[in-house]
C-alpha cells in the first residue's frame, strides 16, 4: 500500500498542477462571457510579439522563453491588462511554460494560427494555391498547442487577408479555414474555443467582411465566426468620438450577432500616445458595441509603437506610453463596464444572402471551397505533429532583473503574482512598483509539472495584485513546499 505522506503527496502535486487556472471564456450573442459566473468579459490587452516577426522561428517564438513571458506578464499584471494577441507561434514548441504563466496572471491569450513561414498562411492573392494541407500543418498544429490552457480565449483564423489587394473569392477561403478550424476543436479539443477574423480596417468592404463572415449558413454552420476583430488607427492624439470615426464604427457594427472588438489600435502619429481613447472604447457609447481591445503593441520595435524597451536580457525599461495606458486604465469602472446585458447575450445571426452584400466587387456567395482529403483525416483522427502543451506549477515569484521607470528610475519590489482560481487581470491590482535607487530584489522562480518539478530560469519584471485577489498565504504556502518536497524527492 502506498504510504499515506505519499498519498498526501500525490494529491497536493496534481492540486498544484490545476490550481490557479482562469475561468474559460464562452461568446454568447456579442460578449464574450465568464463560464461560470456569467460576467461579462471585456477585453484590456496589449498585443505580443516581442522582436517582431523576425524574432520567430521554428524553434523560438513569443512563448517559448519563460523568463521573458514571467518578466512581461508581471509588468503587464501592473498595468492592468487581461488578455495578449500573439501574431507566430511554432507548433513544435513545448509552451507549457510561459502559457501557464499568463494564465497564473490572470491573462487570456487570443492566438493567430499563421505563421510568416513559407506555407504558414493564406495567399490574399491565392488563397486557392495556398489552402492545403501543408498549411493546415500550422493551423491544427498551433491548436493543438494551445488547446489545454484555459485561458486560450480564442484562435484567428486570418489576419487582414481580406483588403483592397486580395483577390474575388478571398472570403470564401476564410470561412472555410474557420469552418476547418471549428470541425476539429469539436472533433478534437474538450470545450468550444471560439474562432475568428482579424480585419483591416478598409471602411469601403468592412461591414461585408462583417456580413459575408457572421452569417448563418444553413448547409456549413461551423463555417460562421465566433467572433471579429479590427484592427484600426483612426483615433490619433488627443481626437474625439466624432473625428476619429468611432462614431460610424459603433453604427456599423450595431447590428454584428457576435463580440467585435480592436484586435490593434494605438496611432502613434502623436507621441507620446496618450491614449484618450480608451475612456470612449470603455464608455457607455461603444462599450454596448464593442468588447475592449489589444494595443499596438508590447515591446518597442522599429516603428515606435511599443509600452516597454527591452535593453538586454536582465534589463527593461517602461516608457512614456506604459505610463500613459496605465492612467486611462485606472479611471475605468470595470464592474460596470462587464456588468451583463440580456440584449446583447441575446443577439443572433442572419441567415446567409447576397442582399447582405453592398460592394459590388465583393463576394456575395456562399460556396465554400472542399477541404483537403488529408485534412479532412486530421479532423476525424486529430493532428499528431505538434507540442501539446499542460499547465504547469507557477510560484508567486520576486523579479530578479532590473525593471526602469520611464524617467529612469530603478523599480522595486516588483512581483509576478500568481492570482486565485477564476481570477482574471484588472487595473489598479499592484501592491507595490516604488522607485528606488537600489537595484530590484532577487528572488527565484519556479514552474513544475505534476510529474517532474523544474526551475524556470532567471526571472524578470513584473506587477502585483492586491492581497485579496491573492491565494491566501497558507495554500500558496502548502503549494510552494509542495513543489520543493517534490524535487526533493524526484
């Protein structure tokens, strides 16, 4: 018989494995909505491709180096964001880390399917030659990946494949990869995870992208979005509802049967960005309309558009725009802005019809393209070549590395905070972020599986919550000696 220590032992490991998880998100009419409270989600993100698209490959993505994924979700734990878009990510790439990381944070992920690899994605230009099963490799690989973490919010079919470039029947080819995409988390993933568009935002086509994407298509339900976002620049410095076209947004988008939302927004036209936006994109005006949006974009590229530069690989520094977001995020009242609407919970879609179609130029039916064989036999018999990634332990962590404030200051008492189960992100959550003229405390982290127990490599930055979002001392506690009795004992 086995001993009853190890019994104990046993049971707290396969606890320390689950624990701490978000609550999966599920699209009802136009929200997106907590599964098991029924809140209403909002979306506060950033988008997430630290070194652009050169800074992937087959072997090294965006979530696939545990230190920097602790280190940004800590900063991103301070300035309030709930949710990151990542654009490449390798299917072959074990991501149990760094996903769990987030997670632990309290950070949804909404994840692109393509990669900028030769095969990785759809031709506007000839989505015909390019849907097939070399591209599907990426597509149901990148599921199967992800496909474990609760906080996987949602997969993008396509990325501004539909614009003044693609060709005819370009949208045809985006319903069926969702179509492809939905037939086999059905066949394959044990809950729903919604799949959708991210659009350009070409005002001449955008509400037939819309329409041709949403509607109910009585022979080929799957193929019908889940969701839809946008990716738009139209406000630019201090602009207002009127000037920056919100106004026509919110009009266009009034009658959409499914959640819309900014997939990029952020003019940089104006620097610093200031942001002011966001307290109309939160407000009563869009907030009925629009489920939040992700800011272009996380670290500072080359052009300009990032809230924190990464120096090296021990230092960071936030900057003006960091600040700025950070400010318009701490007005926001967020029980009231994810306060449930029947009306909008309640909204459905229209069946699929030409008249629907306003631009001559664009598509008006329906004919979906077969899906190839060999596709098809992944569908029904799931994708083998890919990473599938768990959950792993992730301990609430002290940063080691040195964290700048945008005026140069050194930051201190930094901390990743490893939230309470079915908690999510919210602004104004850090305990403490002070400038000082001594260098950040060390700590060390851990990240370990139920079956083997391994230390994440030195640590970065980060952000802390309040102690009430916190897991009480006690259980982190048992957690934590947990984990280290168990590497002991491996």
């Amino acid at each position: 018989m086995v001993p009853t220590y190890a019994r104990l032992l046993a049971t707290a490991c396969a606890l320390a494995t689950t624990a701490n998880a978000v609550t999966p998100l599920v699209v009802k009419g136009t929200d997106f909505v907590n599964s098991k409270t029924g809140d209403r989600f909002q979306i506060l993100g950033v988008d997430y491709q630290p070194g652009g698209s050169s800074g992937f490959s087959t072997t090294e993505d965006p979530l696939s180096q545990p230190d920097a994924c602790l280190r940004d979700a800590a900063l991103m734990q301070s300035l309030g964001v709930n949710t990151i878009r990542v654009y490449n990510l390798s299917p072959t790439i074990d991501h149990s880390k760094c996903a769990s990381i987030f997670n632990g944070a309290g950070i949804y992920m909404i994840l692109d399917v393509n990669s900028p690899l030769s095969g990785g994605s759809l031709d506007r230009t000839d989505p015909s030659g390019t849907y097939n099963a070399v591209y599907f490799e990426q597509v149901f690989g990148v599921i199967e990946a992800f496909k474990n973490f609760p906080n996987t919010l949602a997969f993008f079919a396509g990325n501004e494949v539909i614009n003044e470039d693609s060709v005819y029947e370009a949208p045809a080819y985006i319903r069926a990869v969702t179509r492809d995409m939905k037939d086999y988390i059905a066949k394959n993933v044990n809950r729903t995870i919604p799949v959708g568009y991210s659009a350009a935002d070409v005002r001449p086509v955008l509400v037939d992208t819309l329409n041709y994407l949403s509607c109910d298509l009585k022979n080929s339900t799957s193929s019908q979005a889940d969701l839809f976002g946008l990716n738009s620049y139209s406000w630019c410095g201090d602009s207002t509802y009127t000037e920056s076209g919100y106004d026509v947004l919110v009009e266009d988008f009034s009658n959409s049967s499914l959640p819309v939302f900014f997939s990029e927004y952020g003019c940089n036209l104006v620097t610093p960005r200031t942001f002011s936006e966001v307290a109309t994109l939160y407000g009563k005006e869009m907030s009925a309309v629009f489920s939040g949006g992700l800011v272009y974009e996380w670290t500072q590229e080359a052009n300009n558009y990032g809230l924190v530069a990464v120096n090296s690989s021990d230092t960071i520094s936030l900057l003006t725009d960091y600040d700025n977001l950070k400010t318009q995020y701490g007005k926001l009242d967020m029980s009231s802005i994810e306060s449930s609407n029947a009306t909008q919970t309640s909204q459905e879609a229209v069946t699929c019809d030409s008249a629907l179609i306003s631009t001559s130029t664009f598509l008006n039916s329906w004919d979906l393209p077969s899906r190839p064989t060999k596709v098809d036999d992944w569908i029904s018999n799931g994708f083998t070549n890919a990473t599938v990634g768990k959950l792993v332990t992730v301990s609430s962590t002290a940063i080691p590395q040195t964290v700048y404030s945008s005026s140069g200051g050194k930051l201190s008492s930094i901390k990743y905070t490893v939230l309470a189960d079915d908690a999510s992100n919210v602004p104004n959550n850090e305990t403490s972020t002070t400038t000082s003229s001594n260098s950040s405390s060390s700590s060390s982290s851990s990240t370990s599986s139920s079956s083997s127990s391994s230390s994440s490599s030195s640590s970065h930055e980060s952000g802390a919550t309040t102690a009430a979002a916190q897991m009480s001392a006690s259980v982190l506690g048992l957690l934590s000696g947990v984990t280290l009795f168990a590497a002991f004992l491996l």
